[in-house]
C-alpha cells in the first residue's frame, strides 16, 4: 500500500498521521517543502521515502516527485493532505496518477463551493440559509428585499472568514458588492445561531467510526476580521439528534475514507420563517481534519489518538477504541492588542490542575486562533466555564 502524504511537515503535528499509516502497514512516501535536514526526526523515523519541493504550488514539481516515488516503488494507493490549503492538490494529483482513493478534482471543485453545498444538505434534509449567487447587483438587492438583512457575503470558494462580510443596509450591500464584482460571492440571509462542529472520520461505506464536537466561544469570522479573542471547547456528549444528522450529511455528500469537519447553526431564539430555538442548520461541510490544534483537543478528550485512528479506520476499516471517556478539552486565544483582566501566568495558577499548554502561536496562525493559546482539559462543565469567563475577562468589561 504505497501512500503519498502531501505536507506532513506543517502543521507540525501531522508527522504523525505518517506514524499511524506506518503503523497500519502502509509504505509512506512523504512530499516536504522544507528542507531534509530542518525536518523533524520524528517525520523521518516514519517515512519510506521524503521528496523535497521548492513549493507545493509547482506543479510540474509535485508531478516529477510523485513520478519518482511511482517509478522506485510501484503504482500510487493514495494521495492525501488532510489540509485545507492542498485539497484542490490532492485531487489533481489522484486524478494525473490514476488514484481512486479520494475525490477527483472535479468533484472536490464542486464541494468547496458553498452554494454547491447547499443541495447536499437538502439531501440530508438539514434546512440551510436562503442564499444567491448574485450576478448584478440588481440580484442581491432583490434577494435582500426578499430575506431582509442582516445579510452575509462571503467567497463562494473561499477558505476561512477572510473577505467575509455582515451586511446591515442597502448602502452596505453596494458597497461590497462594488468591492467584490470580481468574486464569485455568495449572499446569505444571516442566521443569529451559535457556530458548532461535528467532526470525525468515516470509513469506505461513508459509516462514522469516530465523532467529536467543538463549540465556539466567539467566532472565527470576528476573530479574522475584528482581532478578537477566541475559543472553543469539546463536548462531554454528543446527542443523538446531532448523530443522526451527521451521519445523514456524511452519506448525502458521499464522503468515504477521510477525516470530515462539518460546521452547523443552532438557533439562538425563534424566527419566524426559520423554525424554534435549537434549530440545527448546515453552514459548510470541509473534507479533512478540523484546523489548528484541534485534533489534539479530541485526543485529550477522549483520551485517543486520532492520528492513528485515522489510518486504521480509512487502511483496515476498523476502529479499535473502547467506549471514550469523555472530558472536555479546549482553549482560549487571546490577542496581544487587548489587556485582559488577568495575566496568562494568573490564569496558569487558577486552573494549574486543568492547565495542558501554553502556545504563543505563529502569525500565520494566529490570524484566526490568536496570539496566545491556552489549552486546558476539564471533567465537569462549571469549572469549563469558569475558565473561559476568567481568561477571556478583558479590563475594560468591569
């Protein structure tokens, strides 16, 4: 079984996806964009063979890397990222070299556009915003006058909340429009709902073998735009309203063999036209692992390894964990440009028991999940929310 992994060297921590599938039985042959001798010995220990690129955005690159692999060992079984940022990638590579295993390029082409999404979940039947692909902007105020605002505008394709906009008025309306004709946008009715996960993995028959939920305190879309702090946490339980229409999306999607981090609305109140308080609708469906450090927050979690439980569920179609033990894990991120009411040192002496890590985070990551992360993991919900009440208390709320 000769795996290709695409950028197992960032994040860091996905040098251990190489662990799992090598421990799982595959051949893994790993393509870096950093150089031999800066990689980690880890990375290393793992790997069958390590082909170096200038940049994974060369194309002829990659095509000659896994050519190379294909020639020293045989056809291609897969060809895999789990990162957001080399989907399109993967895709194009598996369908250059005959892999079957994941979504062609075509078919990734249209799961990441959000209005594709759209019918998927009707499928699954879970309600969705009304949405258009304005073309005019006669387009998006007729679909304002017809849904109201607020309203949001974002990327059809697009990653992350960047160029992601909450649109109050017609005036405001015009002007992003005026500011993003050159996009392929997408205008939603804005939904005033909580922000929650349902991630895991899912074997060859689109069956969940693994289930995880986050909620957000905050969200990411003001964390990007507006610079505020963040944070999310797993739940002890996950109900079996929110497995049932996991598993429904999952198969209506026709997702198989992967990691899966689907993002859902519940209703903070009743609308009229949208249904009552705790309404669940589908926001977007992403096919790889949810970002960040947050595969490490279900291993604290559930006291697993999902690393390796990846490469056994999408290898050998099992999954050999007992009943998880359910904690809570999470974090806060804080930003340097806000004085909080305590310092990160105070935070680390009230909840030393709970307290997993501190992480002073890279920009590139720090843009979404701030500029200091404390990661903390706890057995009942009051002392959870002690925690995000305190490390999140800035001096000018008192």
């Amino acid at each position: 079984m000769n795996f290709v992994v695409i950028s197992p060297n960032y994040p860091e921590s996905y040098w251990m996806f190489c662990r799992g599938l090598k421990e799982n039985g595959a051949t893994v042959l790993a393509i870096v964009d950093t150089p031999y001798n800066q990689l980690k010995d880890e990375l290393k220990q793992y790997c069958d063979g390590i082909y170096v690129v200038h940049s994974f955005q060369d194309y002829d690159a990659m095509v000659r890397a896994v050519g190379y692999f294909t020639f020293k060992y045989g056809k291609m079984d897969w060809i895999e990222s789990n990162n957001e940022a080399w989907l399109t990638l993967d895709a194009r590579l598996r369908d250059d070299f005959n892999v079957k295993t994941g979504f062609s390029l075509e078919r990734i082409e249209e799961l990441q556009s959000k209005s594709q999404m759209k019918k998927y979940y009707k499928e699954a039947d879970v309600p969705v915003a009304d949405y258009k692909v304005p073309n005019t902007l006669k387009d998006a105020i007729e679909f304002a006058d017809k849904v109201g605002y607020p309203l949001v505008m974002k990327p059809d394709h697009g990653v992350g909340a960047s160029m992601t906009y909450k649109i109050m008025n017609q005036q405001q309306l015009e002007s992003v429009y005026m500011q993003t004709k050159d996009h392929v946008m997408i205008l939603e009715q804005f939904i005033d709902g909580d922000v929650f996960t349902l991630d895991g993995i899912c074997d060859e028959h689109g069956d969940i073998q693994y289930l995880n939920s986050l909620e957000y305190v905050g969200n990411c879309m003001d964390s990007v735009l507006y610079q505020q702090s963040i944070g999310c946490y797993t739940q002890f339980e996950i109900d079996d309203e929110c497995r049932d229409i996991v598993q429904r999306t999952i198969h209506a999607f026709k997702i198989k063999n992967r990691f899966f981090h689907c993002e859902f609305f519940r209703l903070n109140h009743n609308v009229q036209g949208l249904g009552e308080k705790g309404r669940i609708f589908g926001l977007e469906v992403n096919f790889r692992p949810p970002g960040g450090f947050c595969p490490d927050l279900m291993n604290y979690a559930g006291e697993l390894d999902v690393y390796r439980l990846w490469a056994e569920v999408i290898l050998k179609q099992s999954a050999s964990y007992s009943k998880l033990r359910r904690f809570s894990a999470g974090f806060v991120g804080r930003r340097n440009s806000i004085k909080y009411q305590y310092s990160t040192k105070q935070i680390q002496a009230m909840f030393n028991e709970e307290l997993i890590e501190i992480l002073y985070l890279p920009e590139a990551i720090a843009a979404a999940m701030g500029d200091v992360a404390i990661v903390a993991k706890f057995t009942s919900p009051v002392r959870r929310d002690e925690f995000f009440k305190t490390a999140l208390l800035r001096k000018d709320c008192l």
